[in-house]
C-alpha cells in the first residue's frame, strides 16, 4: 500500500498524472449517470422536455430550445440536490434511518411525520447549508406562538430539529451545533400555554370504575376479560394483546413482548416499550378466576385473546372500551386512563416503591409520582376523608 501512495505521488509531482483530466472524467461519468436515469423527450413543437421533482413534492415539466441545455439544467438540478438538500430532505433521511435501525417503533415515525408535515411546511423548504442560528430561533419561536404550543408540544418539535441538524452536521452540511443553538433560545414560562390537567379526566373515578366493572363481570367474553385484566394489572393495551398462552402462570402475568405498528400494520414485537417493561404483574387473588378464565377461552392461535381465529389488536380493544364506558353510563376514557388508574391505586396504598415500579413497568418512582397518580374520589368523598383529618 506504502509503494503504491509513494508511486502515485510521484505520478502528480511529474505531471505523469493530470489531476484536472481526472476530475473531468469523472464529472462527465457522473453526468452521464445522472443522464441515463432521466427520461427525455422532443416535442412536436422541437423543443426538449423532462420532468423533475418540484418543492411540493409534484413533478413540473421543463423544457429547452436546445437537448445540451435541458441536459446541464438537469444535471445541476440533481448535483444541488445531492450536495444542497433541503431540510425537508434531511428529515426524511432521518426518519428512514431511524426506522431501518430500529431505533423507533412505527406509531413514532408516524407522529413525527404529522408533526414535520404541521409544523414545519415553510421552513422545510429551506437548503439545509444557507439555514442559519437566527433563522431556526425565529422559526421555533413563532412556530411556538403561532401554534400555542405547551412545552411538551414544543419538545415534540425539538426532537425533530435535532434529529435533522445532526445528520447535516455529521454529513458536513453544515457547522451549527444545534443543542447549543437551541438551547440559547431564551424561552419565558410565558411562552407556552399552560394546561391544567383535571385528575377527572386523566383516570377512572372510584365511582366510573365501579360501573364499568359491573357491566364488564355481568357481561363475559373474549374482549371484557381482556379489559378486566387491564384494569386489574396495569398492563399496558399493547402489551395485553402480546400475550401468550404460557404467561399466565399462578397469579402472575409474565410481560416480554408488546404491539407495534409498521408501515400501518399491527404486529408483534419481542420486547415491550421498554427494558423495564419485562416483568412478572401480580394479581390479586381475589381475580384468581378471571386468569383461569382467561386460559380457558376457545382459541386456535397462541395468544391468550383471539375472535375468529385472529389475534384481538390493540385497536380493536381500545373500540370495546368505549362501548364499555357508553353502556356503563360514564364519559368514554382510553386504555392509558385505565393504567394511570391502577397507578394512582397502587400509590395510595401505600405499597413500597419498589413494588409499585415493578407492577407498572417503569425504572423509578418519580415518573409514576409524576405522570400516573391523581386523585380519584369524588368531591363527596374527598370532602369526607378530609373532615376525618384531626391535624387540621
């Protein structure tokens, strides 16, 4: 390797070797490359046309007097493009990656999609190397006002803007560093809106429960086992549809894989949401029936919930509970407001943390504290349990 690097030194430093002559050979390869891809055509009329890719996404048709000409616009365009992309582009790159290496599941790509195509169809045209520290200061900002976005809407869009400006870096696009430029954007609590969550209508008031659990027991089959056990474990909907024969055993549900979407397909992964996620719920013996019930539904498959022969998706259960809420008489609520429910039970009780981290699947409390707990009683009977308060 040594003789051959000294050999071809010598070549350049002699003029053995045109460097010049090199480099036009290999444009005129590339050109011709991008050529034989590129459909041409002569009208009636003698001019030249193709067509190429325009900023919304449609195709635009060009034309030229003369086919050498159409051929150097054609040729540009795509040079541009390759060494000049624009942050749409960037993105998209992005996201493909992300999803090839696994690093997002399928509901995720598609939440950053809607939020690109939301919030960032202006900015998006923009060639990624003429894009500057104070432009993406103004785009975020008024992307913020304009929107009145919430801190976690804006984080959501943040994500996306580091997700961009890094690759651009990493394929020399460009020199910004954008956690440093983003960062510096002196953001006031004023700045997003504020929203006050009530404990109502973030989980399943004591008396909303009772109902629904009535007309789940009095009403049995494959989809109201599958919604008792969530209220009874905590499980998330993914993860309650994963399951298989074997992971009920006793009075534990053995929890390792969850639902995914790809590509708009429902399908099964081999882990859940999280590393944390892997673990073994236990059920209170007072529901010792409902799991024997549970392993003994009719099924052809290896999951524990099937209705004609078919997997039951997260989808399709998510549909059941709010019939089960309309028949139960109550406000329709998702299948996450039942397992912030079963957190919130589980902090009130008072059961060690430890404890409580394991039954809901989560690395340490504060999330739990944070996110999963609410007040579930009803004005009368929070009124009471306070007055039953001696210290105060």
């Amino acid at each position: 390797m040594a003789d051959r690097e000294q050999l071809l030194h010598y070549a350049l430093e002699n003029g053995i070797i045109d460097m010049s002559s090199i480099e036009q050979q290999c444009n005129m390869i590339k050109r011709r490359e991008i050529l034989e891809k590129q459909k041409i055509w002569q009208g009636k009329n003698g001019r030249w046309y193709t067509y190429l890719p325009g900023d919304d996404g449609k195709r635009r048709q060009v034309s030229k007097k003369q086919r050498l000409d159409l051929e150097d616009c054609i040729v540009d365009f795509w040079i541009d493009k390759a060494v000049n992309p624009t942050v749409k582009e960037i993105f998209e790159e992005w996201l493909d990656r992300k999803v090839r290496y696994n690093d997002i599941c399928g509901a995720t790509a598609d939440r950053y999609e809607d939020d690109f195509k939301n919030y960032f169809q202006t900015f998006g045209k923009r060639k990624i190397k003429s894009v500057t520290e104070m432009e993406i200061e103004d785009f975020l900002r008024s992307t913020v006002s304009e929107n009145q976005m919430t801190r976690k809407a804006y984080a959501n869009v943040r994500t996306l803007m580091y997700g961009i400006f890094r690759l651009a870096r990493k394929k020399k696009l460009t020199k910004l560093d954008i956690k440093m430029v983003v960062e510096d954007i002196d953001f006031s609590r004023n700045s997003f809106r504020h929203t006050q969550r009530d404990s109502s209508t973030q989980i399943f008031l004591v008396s909303e429960e009772e109902k629904v659990m009535r007309y789940l027991t009095n009403n049995i089959d494959v989809m109201n086992l599958a919604l008792l056990l969530m209220f009874k474990t905590g499980l998330r909907i993914g993860e309650v549809v994963a399951l298989e024969v074997g992971d009920i055993k006793g009075n534990r549900v053995h929890v390792s894989k969850t639902e995914t979407r790809v590509d708009n397909h429902f399908t099964i992964k081999d882990h859940p949401k999280t590393d944390a996620g892997f673990r073994d719920v236990i059920v209170k013996n007072d529901y010792f029936w409902m799991l024997e019930r549970i392993k003994n539904l009719p099924r052809t498959g290896k999951y524990l919930f099937e209705l004609d022969g078919k997997r039951v998706t997260a989808q399709r259960l998510r549909r059941r509970l709010y019939k089960a809420c309309d028949k139960a008489g109550i406000d329709r609520k998702s299948p996450h407001k039942v397992r912030k429910t079963y957190g919130t039970k589980l902090i009130d009780s008072g059961i060690t943390q430890a404890i409580a981290i394991e039954q809901m699947g989560h690395t340490d409390i504060s999330c739990l504290q944070k996110h999963y707990y609410f007040n579930r009683f009803d004005d009368d009977i929070k009124a009471k349990k306070i007055n039953q308060i001696d210290a105060i």
